[in-house]
C-alpha cells in the first residue's frame, strides 16, 4: 500500500495556499512528519487528503484514487483529528470512543468492539479517564480521548494534526510512541503535522518539510534538517547535534537577519 500526491492545488477562494504539490509515494508502515513554519498549508494538505477540502489533482490510496471513492470507504480507511480538541460534553470517554468505532466497524460483534477499545486505551495509557466526563477533563485529555477515537477504527491513513499540542512532556513521548506502534504494526500511514521538530526528529521515519513554495525537502529527518533547510523554512541558524544519549536534536543558534 502506498500514498501519492500529485499535482495537488488548494484554494481559500481566491488565495492559492498548496499549489502544484507532488510527493514521491510514501509506503506502508510509514511515520511521517509534515513540518515548517506557520501558513504554509500543513494542516490544509492534512484535510484535503481526509476529503475535508476541494483540490485539483490526485491523491491516491491503495492505487485508487480518493476522489472516486464512496463517502463510507473514505471514511473506513481514513482517520482524521482536527487541531481543535473534542468539545467537552456529559458523555464519557468510552462512549464516545465506542461511537466511533461502531459508525465505521458496524460488522463487528460488541466483543470484538470492546477489545478493539480495550487495546487502544491500553496503547495510550487512559485507562484512568474511561468512565468519566469529557467535561472533567483537561484539554490535554481531551486530546488523548480523540486520539483513541481514530485509532480505535483501525484506518490506513491517520491525518493527525498537532496531536500533541494541549500535552505535557511525558505525554508527548507516550503518545508519539504508541502512533508509531501503531503505524508499524498495522502497516498504515501516518502524517502529522507538527512544529515540534525533535519529536518529528526522534520518531518519524520521514519528514515533508514545506515552505512557501511548496516542498523544500523530503526523505529521513537527519536528510531534511540541514542547516540550509532550517535557514530556508524556518529564517534560522540551527543544527543536528546529539544529546548524551545518541538521540539528535535540533539546536537553534540564532535568527537570521
């Protein structure tokens, strides 16, 4: 299974905010970062391949094309999280996870839909929040709840954006972690949007860096995060160095001027 963009071309009326974009296929089992600076259409790559955006252009999915596809097969193989966090309500989190799975997973029995929950809650580590309200929560565990709803369906291509933006250190790691399980396990694809660029450095197999022209690189983190790549995207001085543990991380020296 492989996803490939070509030639993509998004609107906001008459303001062009992805045009003419083209990536080399990404295959199974792939963690991959979409990185860069603020406007440049990370999350709106993101929700034109959930079917969330009108473009021009190809996007392909197991060698069909997504624009061809019903709105059920779109929805079974694509799992999508939005920016904004779950709105908080009087459900709990295990009702609304169990929701999301029976709207796409409607064949299963509840047995398997209760193990297919049980095994996500214990990916992500929120056994704890199964039984209580998602307006008692923090928006951090609001995040982890919709993040347990997309997982739950299984898909073959997760669409996350800043899953980690309302989390705490220890929570960024455990949640980056259990998406790269996932993706390796299942064989799916993910993308995720992200200004976090150790995290993308740390467990992506791959990164997609644009810029305001489009795509400036793409291939493995240390390939893309080049001092003239940060220089470009990001109007920076910086480098790959490595902590005392061997993991790289991104040093930022100074702005350009």
């Amino acid at each position: 299974m492989t996803l490939q963009i070509n030639d993509l071309s998004v609107s906001y009326g008459s303001r062009k905010v992805i045009s003419h974009f083209t990536l080399s296929a990404i295959p199974e089992g792939s963690l991959v970062a979409v990185i860069g600076p603020n406007a440049v259409g990370k999350s709106t790559l993101l929700k034109s391949l959930a079917g969330l955006l009108k473009y021009s252009g190809n996007i392909s999915l197991h060698q069909r094309v997504m624009r061809d596809l019903p709105h059920r097969e779109v929805i079974k193989h694509v799992g999508y999280l939005p920016q904004t966090l779950p709105q908080p309500t009087t459900l709990v989190a295990y009702e609304l996870v169990y929701s999301a799975c029976r709207a796409v997973c409607g064949n299963q029995t509840n047995v398997q839909l209760e193990a297919s929950i049980e095994r996500v809650f214990r990916l992500l580590g929120i056994h704890d929040l199964a039984l209580r309200r998602l307006s008692e929560m923090s928006g951090g565990q609001r995040q982890m709840v919709g993040l347990a709803q997309v997982l739950v369906r299984h898909p073959s291509l997760l669409l996350l954006d800043e899953p980690t933006s309302a989390l705490d250190l220890h929570w960024q790691l455990n949640v980056l972690e259990a998406i790269r399980e996932e993706t390796h396990k299942t064989k799916a694809i993910a993308l995720i949007a992200s200004h976090d660029l150790n995290l993308a450095l740390r467990f992506c197999d791959q990164l997609i860096m644009l810029g305001p022209g489009g795509v400036l690189a793409m291939g493995e983190p240390m390939s893309v995060l080049t001092p003239e790549h940060l220089r470009t995207a990001y109007g920076i001085e910086g480098r790959v160095e490595r902590c005392s543990r061997g993991y790289p991380i991104v040093l930022a020296d100074s702005a350009c001027i």
